[in-house]
C-alpha cells in the first residue's frame, strides 16, 4: 500500500467525504474533505487544468472586472473553503484535466486505469473533492485555470482517458458540454425545426452541427447568439451548420418574439439553449412550438422561470433539465467534431492556437 492510498472501502458515491451538513450527498454538501489520499474505490489524481463552467466563469470574471488575479484568489478561497470548486453564485462547477496518481486497490481489479493515465473527469467540480496547491495561470478568454492541485474521483465518478487524434485542450473543451450534442442527437429527427440559443458557443457550436446531420435536407436549424459577427457565428453560416442566424439578445423576449416570424416560418420542434447568462427562459419557450421540446443545457436556467413562463403564456411544451450526463456523451461530443472537420479545425484554432 502506497502512502497516497487509504486501506478501507468506502461509500461508493463519495458520501465519506462530506464533511458538512452531515448525511448529504457530496454535490448538495457545502464542504468535502479534499485529502489527496485514495481510499481503496477511489482515484487520486494530480490536476493540471480547471475548465471552470461558462456560467460559473462568467459570474466570477465579471465579480472580479475581468481581472485574471483576482479570479485566481476567488477560486482559491472557494476551494479552500469548500474542499470543492462550487460556485455559490452560479451553483455550477467544471470539469478537470490530470494525471492519475493512485488507483486505491480495491479498484485496480476493475477499471483498467493506471497510475500516469492522462484523463478528463466527466463529472461535476461540484461534487469533487478538490486541493489547490497553487494557480499558475487563468485564460480569460476560455475559462481555463492551470493548476497544481489533487482531485478525487469516487467509484461511481466517470472519467474519460484524454484522445490520441486531438490536442488535450480541445478534448477538455469539447467534453466539458458533451451532453449537449448528444441530447440533440437523440431529440432530434429528420425534418425538424430546431432552435439553439448560445449557437455561437462551445456547446451550442456542437448542438447545430449535430442537429444539422440529424434534421436532415428537410429540416432546419436556426442559431440565436447576440453578434453575427463573430468567428463562430460565421463558421456556422459559412459551413451550413444553421439555416439562419439570429443576432438577437436571448434576455430580451420581445425581440426574440418579433424575430421568430422571420427566422422561424414554423415554431421549433427542438429548442436547445446554450447560454452562459440569466434570463433567456421565455425566449426559448417563445420559440418552441405547443408540444415542442425545450432542453435547457445552460447552467443559468431557473427553474421558476421556466415552469411559471410556460405556464403564463400558454405553452405546452416538455422541458428538459440538461443532465450533463447522456448514455455515451463523451463518445458522441468527440465523434461531432471528427466528423466535421471546419468545425474541429475552429476548436483547435480557438483552444489549443499552438496546434493548428
Ligand atoms: N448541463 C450541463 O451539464 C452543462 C455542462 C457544461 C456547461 N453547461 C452550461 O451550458 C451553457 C453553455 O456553455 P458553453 O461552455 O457552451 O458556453 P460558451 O462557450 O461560453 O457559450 C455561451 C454562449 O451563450 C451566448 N450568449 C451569451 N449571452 C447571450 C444572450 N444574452 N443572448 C443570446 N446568447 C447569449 C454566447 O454568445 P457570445 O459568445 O456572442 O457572447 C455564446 O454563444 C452555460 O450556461 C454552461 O454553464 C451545462
């Protein structure tokens, strides 16, 4: 037994590192214990970057008017108090890159990762146990924070080793919204009209391309994003990834409203919505047609608003939360990109310029 391994086996969903309120899951606990020592079903990585949530990052960078280093003391004394990169504004966390440095014992039999793997955890920063050592670099443009720190990931924690064919940073950015295209994947069909709001972002870049091959010739995708001019909304009318872009601001409804006749001849079948801001609950409900599906991906979607918007203007429609989580999501995200390749060339251009 190493010293970074612990003998005893303990509650495979991570309920023995919650420290406060006692009998709490470890997402809904407001602090873990982030001993960087593996009990026998856990695995102890060393971190080498934080995809902070575009929601969370946003909050963060704007609390801090934009400045690197006080993000970087923000998200330390987060991690400090909490043994946990959860946002209390945004509620909302990340995802993290490293290296493993303990499979506990009891594991080693089971999963096939190794001490040295390189993998992506595939589960909140807001249920994982968390040490920060120190913050070497936060990319404001990304979200991105290289640190030195350990994470662990329990037994039912999901994780993905890093590809051989993408940089790393791509790989990080595309499986931090995985969910995204492949939810769209599986609500979309030929012939459907489909709305993304966010479209020119990570995840709503992924939710047009999928719903592009998924609708067909006979069906249309529309982006919604607040600029037209902007790297990612021209890829996607220059590559025929939506139909038509709206340039239009998500908050305000009304001129979403009054954008829909022209953009949208039929309401949506399929409303995705991808935005990093509060707000944009109405707007997506507007534009989805009675029976419609909306699926709120964006980590700033209320509840409340939601439900009661819905119900104040009479809209029958299904809402769905957006589980991060869906049946081979990491697989999907990775396979949307390698299938279009101006797509993946953008993502490498845009996270990881040194490749490209
Ligand atoms: N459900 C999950 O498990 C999960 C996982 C990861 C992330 N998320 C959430 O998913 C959302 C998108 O994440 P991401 O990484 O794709 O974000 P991102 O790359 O930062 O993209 C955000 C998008 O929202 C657009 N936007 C911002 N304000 C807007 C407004 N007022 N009206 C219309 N569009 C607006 C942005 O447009 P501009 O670029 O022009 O500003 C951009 O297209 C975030 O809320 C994030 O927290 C959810």
């Amino acid at each position: 037994m190493s010293l970074t391994e612990r003998p005893h086996k303990v509650c495979k969903l991570g309920t023995h590192r919650v420290l406060e309120p006692a009998g709490s899951l470890p997402q809904a606990a407001w602090r873990l214990d982030p001993t960087p020592v593996a009990y026998e079903n856990e695995i102890l990585c060393d971190v080498e970057v934080l995809n902070l949530d575009s929601a969370s990052f946003r909050q963060m960078a704007e609390a801090c008017e934009h400045d690197p280093g006080r993000v970087a003391n923000l998200l330390t004394a987060t991690v400090g108090e909490r043994g946990k990169q959860h946002n209390p504004v945004t509620g909302s966390g990340g995802m993290f890159v490293g290296r493993v440095r303990s499979v506990g014992a009891g594991l080693r039999e089971r999963i096939a990762l190794r001490e040295g793997d390189r993998i992506a955890s595939l589960v909140s920063l807001t249920l994982t146990p968390l040490r920060i050592e120190a913050v070497e670099r936060v990319e404001m443009e990304t979200g991105r924070v290289w640190v030195r720190a350990s994470a662990i990931l329990f037994e039912s924690g999901l994780y993905a080793l890093l590809p051989d064919d993408l940089p790393d940073e791509v790989a990080l950015a595309v499986l931090d919204v995985a969910g995204a295209p492949a939810q769209v994947r599986r609500l979309a069909a030929p012939g459907m009209t489909v709305a993304v709001f966010g479209a020119d972002g990570k995840s709503g870049l992924l939710a047009c391309a999928q719903a592009r091959d998924r609708v067909g010739p006979t069906g249309r995708v529309i982006g919604i994003a607040p600029s037209a001019d902007t790297p990612g909304a021209r890829l996607l009318l220059e590559e025929g990834y939506v139909d038509e872009f709206v340039a239009a601001d998500a908050r305000d409804a009304l001129a979403i409203l009054a954008a829909i006749p022209i953009a949208l001849p039929r309401l949506a079948d399929l409303t995705v919505n991808c935005v990093n801001c509060c707000g944009t609950e109405l707007s997506s409900i507007l534009c989805t047609r009675d029976e419609g599906t909306v699926y709120f991906f964006s980590m700033c979607t209320s509840f409340t608003a939601a439900a009661l918007g819905a119900e104040g203007v009479g809209k029958d429609v299904t809402m769905i939360v957006g589980n991060g989580y869906a049946k081979d999501h990491a697989a999907i995200a990775l396979q949307t990109l390698r299938d279009h390749p101006p797509l993946r060339r953008y993502f490498v251009e845009r996270f990881s310029p040194k490749a490209s």
